[in-house]
C-alpha cells in the first residue's frame, strides 16, 4: 500500500539531487574549463595567472577581513563624552585666559579618526568597488557591504558638520571672513567616498578618500588650537544653534526617506539585499550625531541653560542611546503582512522620534 508513496518521494528527491548536480556542474564547470586551457599552455602564461590568482586570493580575504572586523562603532562613546568640568561656551575666555575649544570640533575630528586611523576605510578598497566577482555590486548582497554603509553614514555627519562650522559657527554673522583651518577641512570631508591611489583617468595618481579625511583632520584640530589661544572664533549663539538644529533635522529627514522607499520593496518573508546598507547607513548617521549633538551641548552651554533645553536633550540623548542598541545580525525588512519583523522599520521610528525632538528644541530657540 505504501509503496507508491515510498516511490513517488523517491522520485522527488532524485530529481533534487538531480537538479543540485546540475546546479553544481554549471558553477563548477567554468572552472574546470578554465584548469584545462591553463593546463596546456606554457610557465610564461601560467606564473602571470598564478599571480593573479594569487592576488585575488590575498584581496578578497583581506576585504573579509575589513568588512567583518569593526574597530570603529561602540555604540556607547558618546555616553562617556564628559564635559562636565566646562564652564563657559565655545570660544568664551576661561579663567586662564585662554579660549574654550569647541567640542564639536573635537568629536568630528574623532569620528574621522575613527573611520580612517583606528580603522580601515572600506568604499575605497578597489575589490570592494568592483562588487562581488565584478559582477554584482556588494549593495545588491546581503553581506560585505554592512561595514561601508555604516561609515558612509558617519561621513554624512561629519559632512554636514564641517559645512555648518564653515559658514556659520566659525564666524561671527557671516561677516568674518572664512576661518582657512575650517575652509579646507570642509574641502577634504566634501571629498568623494569612494576614491582609491590609482585611477583610469590623468594623471591617473590622486590622493585617496583615507587620505583626504585625515587632512580634514588636521585641519579641525588646527582650528581648535587656534581656538584656544583665541586666534578664532566660534558663535555659540542661539540662531546658530537654531540653524545647526535645521540641517540636522534635514538631513535625518532625507533618510528617513530613502528608508520610507525601501520598506516599499518589502516582502512577506524579510528577505531583501538592500535593507542591510539602508539600515546601517542610519545606523551610522545616528552614531555620529549623537557625538556631535553631545558636543553642541556644550559648546552651546549658555543658550541651553537661558532656553531651559536641558529636559528636551535628555530625551533626544535617551533615544539615540535606545536606537544604538538594536544591531541585529540579519536585516529583515517584512511587510506589514508578515511575521518577520522589519529592521527600517523600527530605526525609522527612532530616526522619527529623534527628529521630532530636535524640530521641538528648534521651535523653543524660535520663540
């Protein structure tokens, strides 16, 4: 009786075996064709291929390296940001008679220096470029590109910050001239990402995006010695901080946005390739904003405390804490329909609840 059945499941998990033969074969067979040509060809043409091969080899398992080791993202620095033996605003004289540096200057500079020095600057890395074999590009992968979104993210941060200090915080109601320090720091950050030591274009030499963040470096922490001995300014003001406040919540609202379109491309079992990068992406953002936001409370230590901003930055601090925390193996991205829970998702909603603290605190300095 049972015997159709016994035959019938046979059947189906021959035709399995058969088609994960197949399946093999096509994957193995450019291989093996590939083994036979180099087998009959002579040492001139084997040493160069062995040397590719061999760099590929070195390559792609440093990429593995890079992309799965992350040196850069402890999720708790901006809690152990301590400014509590600050006493006036940025750029206000101390008791010493030199000037207070500007801790938003200092964070930035450390976020770059977290990016490129204590860790390795992936967009740039030339295999990381070329995508997966030089076939598919690593965002339309569910692996490797994890660790470049998130830094991308922070430079994002660091962008914005660098212009803000540009045009408004390093100078005195736009009718200072440009702090040069803060000009070519701007300059080096606003660099392009992706930027490797060779190009395909004359001369084809250029100075890598590692390279050009580290000069944005130097630049800031000039900026700030210059600070300090009062050879520059910096207005803590309220409209400024008004202003800074503005681009912040921009530019998290953009995200929230490419976010929104993503969760468009849901589906019922949270499998999505691109939801990774998308996730760590704001993820990143809002690491770095958290440092900077931390800083710009003490920089603008003054008009927190005449505005009675202190209750509305402990709740914007609280959250960004709270979103730091969620670092999930696995992105999912689940419709609304489905079990599977969706990553966008929920740091959408702490991306949204931070920006609409922040459009609050904007809305107490416009009164």
């Amino acid at each position: 009786m049972l015997d159709p059945v016994i035959d019938f499941f046979r059947r189906v998990f021959a035709a399995i075996g058969q088609g994960i033969g197949v399946l093999v074969s096509w994957i193995v067979w450019p291989f093996a064709a590939f083994w036979a040509w180099l087998g009959g060809r002579g040492w001139m043409v084997k040493i160069p291929v062995f040397a590719i091969l061999i760099a590929l080899v070195i390559g792609y398992g440093y990429l593995l390296y890079i992309t799965q080791f992350w040196r850069s993202d402890d999720p708790a620095y901006a809690t152990r940001l301590d400014y509590s033996e600050v006493t006036v605003s940025a750029g206000e004289t101390r008791q010493d008679g030199t000037c207070q540096p500007s801790a938003m200057v200092e964070v930035t500079a450390d976020l770059i220096d977290r990016n490129v020095n204590q860790d390795t600057w992936v967009p740039s890395n030339p295999l990381h470029k070329a995508g997966f074999f030089f076939v598919l590009d690593w965002n339309d992968t569910p692996f490797l590109d994890n660790k470049a979104a998130f830094q991308l993210g922070t430079n994002q941060a660091i962008r914005r910050t660098a212009v803000e200090l540009v045009d408004r915080l390093g100078r005195v109601r736009g009718t200072d001239s440009i702090n040069m320090n803060l000009q070519m720091a701007r300059e080096a950050a606003n660099y392009r990402e992706d930027a490797w030591y060779l190009t395909f274009s004359p001369p084809f030499l250029q100075p890598s995006t590692s390279a050009r963040l580290r000069d944005a470096r130097q630049n800031l922490l000039a900026f700030n010695r210059e600070l300090a001995s009062c050879d520059a300014r910096f207005d803590a003001r309220a409209d400024n901080l008004l202003q800074f406040l503005d681009r912040v919540t921009a530019d998290i609202g953009s995200t929230s946005e490419i976010l929104q379109r993503r969760m468009e491309a849901a589906s019922f079992f949270g499998f999505d390739a691109r939801a990774d990068d998308r996730f760590w992406f704001t993820y990143g953002q809002l690491y770095a904003y958290h440092g900077i936001l931390t800083a710009a409370r003490s920089d603008f230590r003054e008009v927190f405390e005449q505005r009675n901003l202190e209750g509305l930055w402990q709740r914007v601090d609280e959250q960004l804490v709270s979103a730091l925390q969620v670092r999930p193996p696995f992105i999912a991205n689940g419709s609304a329909s489905s079990l599977v829970k969706s990553h966008l998702e929920s740091i959408g909603f702490d991306l949204l609840r931070v920006r609409s603290n922040l459009v609050e605190m904007r809305d107490v300095l416009d009164r």
